[in-house]
C-alpha cells in the first residue's frame, strides 16, 4: 500500500511521462507536416496578416497625403531635381482634383475618396515614407513581395509561413485571393528556394470575377474519400521507399506534402469559400449587395474567413485588365472609379474584424507598389513615383490614428522616417514576433533572408 506522499510522487512523475510523450507527438505530428506551427523568436504583436494590394500604384497625393503647396503652386515647373530615371516624361505639377478633411480624434486627414475607410481613421497607421527603387511594375512588384526587384525569391508570405508554420493543417497557410498574373505573376506569391510548402496557394486571378474564384477540382465525385485514402498511402509508400534508397529528395517530399493537404482541403476549403452561412447584415456590410463593390467586397469576405481559421497570411489584391491604379491619364475618372470599387469593402472589413475581435492581433496592410508623382503626365494622369509613397496599418500591435513619417512638401521623395521596402519587410516580421536577420535560409552556398543585407525596424509606429 501507498503512502500519500508516494502516490503523489509517482503520479508527478505519471504527470511528466505524459506530458514528454505528447511533446514527443507534437514533434513527430510536426515532421509528418510541415506546416505545424512554430513559435515565434519573440512575443509576437500579430498573429496573422491580410494584404490588401492595390495594383498599379495608388497617388498617395490624392489619397493619405495631402500637399497644400502643390495646389498652391498648381501648374508651375517643379522647383526640384527629378529622377535621372523616370519611367515616362513629366509636365508641371499637377494639383489633387479631390478635397482632404480631418476625421476622427486623431485628426488625420483623409481624402473624399476615401469616405468610409475615413471612419476608421483612428486604427490607421499611416506610413507616409515608404520608398524603393524601381519605377516599372514588375521589379516594384517584385521588389514589394520578394525584397528583390532582379532576381527570384522567395515571397513575403512564404517567408512568414517558413518562420511560423499555420494554426489550421487543414488549410494552405498562404493563400492569394484574385492575384495579377502580370508583372511577376507567380513569383510574387512563389516559394524559390523554401520548401515547397511555403508556397502560396491562389484563388483565382485578377481575371476572374471573385465569384468564380475557386478552388478547382475540390470536389472528386467519382471516388468516395476512403478510396481517395488508401491511393494516397500507396503512393506515399511507394515515395517512401524511393527516398529511403536515394536519399532527401526536396521536390518529390513537397509534392507528397501538397498531395496530403489537398485530400484535407476538400473538407475545409468549400464550407470557407461558401458565403451562404453569412447574414444579410454582413453581406451589406461588405458592400457584396452593391454591383460597384461586390467584387472586392466578396474577396475581403473571404479573407475573413480564411484569417479566422487560422491561414497565416493572407492576400488579397485589388485589379483588372483595364484601369487598375495606374492612371497616366483619366486620373479623376481612374481613381474615382477604383476607391468606389474598395472603399466600402475595406471599411466593413476592418469593422468585421473589430467586432470579431480579430483585428487587435490582426495586422492589415494597405498599398500598392509604388505611389505616383506630383507632376503632371499630359493634363490630368500622373507617373509612377517609386520614390515616396504612402502605404497603412491597422491592428496588429501598431498605433491607430499615427502619421509615420513624411514625404517632402510637394509629395515627390521620402524625408522623413524614410522606410524602404526593406525597412517595411523588417517591421512586418517584427510585429509577427520574427527577427529579419535570423529568419534566414542556407542555399546555393550562403544565407538569405527577405530583407537581403538591409532593413531596420520602424519601432516608432508601435502601440
């Protein structure tokens, strides 16, 4: 018979056997996926992001940032130095066609394209410094998802899955709702050199309205998922041997990786992109029962739901095959046109995830590649503007209703807080509790990381 104190100590050390035997099946479940989740290098502000990429390069002069002396000096020469590379020639200065007021405790001012994100205003972080490099779409592109505009690397959202892994095995960790396949096309959300697991999985295309924007051949209504089953263990086994003989085959243990995600996906992936559980209130909200809205709105819909099932990063872009952000002319009509499509949508999303209690450990980005110049192209289109621009944060762990630096008085070239695209990445990894200079990968004989040899952190924007 026991004593008391024998029977407690035994059962502790019960306790400890149990406790190093689930921590031994939280290992072997992370070797069998690779896509477990992994803790982060610190505490992390963010949990998961959403970006919402608006292609083409919205004028931040027109949108975030205002510049009363450039409707001052309206029509005159710049009375600075230009680029000695521009992308195309540039006339006069060129005055904002719209209005900015000030909204919210904090102030800031907003344009009157931006009606309903101006409600908000107060859990913006306004990034008005943000510069790069490269004048043309595809390196800015590149530059904005991969830190680098020449060469092939691995995407923003593949290094965030590479350090984090995802909350939901289920589900790719990186998904791209409608994604453009110009300027980059599939290397913007591309893996390179990381496990192939890391790669971004896309849902649609810029192409394709959001309603057919769908997961193909989900569904497989020939073979019941048993059967389904039991090929994929055959296959595997037979893949197994393969490598047991030939040694690590990176490629082919991707491919069996992404074979079993996908027999998991048929189960999550419909019951997320099917929008019929959801009120009427909340389609309303995303501005899904408006024909202008629709679209976008029904992307950031599914964003929601996508983030709040633990996918680690989420992008979902906003573009078409006629207009987008790029307006080297008709720029009233242009950007008119594109902020009614997004507008209502982002707001409702930003409320959704406020109500949900997402949007504190939520980290939402808005932009596009590049901003557009203060002067002129023709009478009324600006050029694209690598050299100052303005991007948003909201949630996440970065102060709301904040300016964050500062372009000069007429909105051509960053001043203030200057934060290059790499300073961007390096404060993005940060709030996901990840050190850009330890997040590295060993290939082709040296490390890389998604903010190359560069990048410091923007400490000042956070809460």
């Amino acid at each position: 018979m026991q004593s008391r104190r024998q029977l407690l100590r035994n059962s502790a050390v019960g306790f400890g056997h149990l406790a190093f035997t689930a921590m031994l099946g939280q290992q072997a479940i992370a070797a069998e996926n690779p896509l477990a989740p992994k803790g982060p290098h610190f505490p992390a502000r963010a949990k998961r992001i959403v970006f919402l990429f608006m292609k083409g390069g919205p004028s931040h002069v027109d949108t975030f940032d205002p510049k009363p002396m450039l409707d001052r000096d309206h029509g005159k020469a710049p009375p600075f130095q230009l680029p000695d590379v521009t992308f195309a020639k540039q006339g006069n200065l060129l005055k904002s066609p719209w209005k900015f007021k000030q909204y919210g405790e904090s102030g800031l001012p907003v344009s009157e394209l931006f009606p309903h994100v101006a409600q908000h205003v107060d859990d913006l972080c306004i990034l008005r410094s943000v510069h790069g490099t490269n004048p043309a779409h595809g390196g800015a592109l590149l530059k904005l998802h991969t830190g680098s505009d020449q060469f092939v690397r691995p995407s923003m959202g593949s290094w965030l899955v590479y350090g984090l892994g995802t909350e939901n095995e289920n589900l790719p960790a990186f998904v791209t709702i409608c994604p453009t396949l110009a300027h980059g096309g599939v290397n913007n959300w591309g893996t390179a050199f990381l496990p192939a697991h890391c790669q971004g999985t896309p849902i649609g295309n810029a192409s394709l309205p959001a309603l057919a924007a769908k997961v193909k051949h989900i569904r497989n209504e020939r073979i019941e998922s048993g059967l389904q089953r039991r090929q994929l263990d055959l296959i595997a086994q037979m893949n197994r041997e393969h490598l047991a003989v030939v040694g690590g085959d990176q490629t082919l243990e991707g491919r069996l990786n992404s074979f079993e995600l996908a027999f998991r996906m048929q189960t999550a992936m419909p019951e997320i992109q099917d929008l019929s559980s959801e009120s009427q209130a909340t389609m309303h909200l995303y501005g899904i029962d408006d024909p202008v809205t629709e679209d976008f709105g029904r992307q950031c819909l599914m964003a929601r739901r996508f983030l709040e099932q633990g996918v680690r990063f989420v992008q979902v872009t906003h573009s078409d095959s006629v207009v987008q952000w790029d307006q080297h002319s008709g720029l009233y009509q242009g950007h008119t046109k594109n902020a009614a499509e997004v507008d209502r949508p982002i707001a409702g999303f930003l409320s959704d995830l406020k109500t949900r209690g997402l949007l504190e450990d939520t980290l939402v980005l808005w932009g596009g590649e590049f901003g557009r110049t203060p002067t002129a192209q023709g009478n009324n289109g600006r050029d694209h503007n690598p050299h100052g621009f303005t991007m948003w944060m909201a949630g996440g762990g970065v102060k709301g209703g904040y300016a964050y630096g500062a372009t000069d008085e007429y909105g051509y070239y960053a001043l203030e807080n200057k934060m290059h695209v790499h300073d961007l990445h390096a404060t993005i990894l940060h709030l996901m509790g990840l050190d850009h200079e330890r997040l590295t990968y060993r290939y082709a004989g040296r490390d890389f990381r998604l903010t190359d040899v560069a990048g410091e952190v923007a400490s000042g924007i956070f809460a």
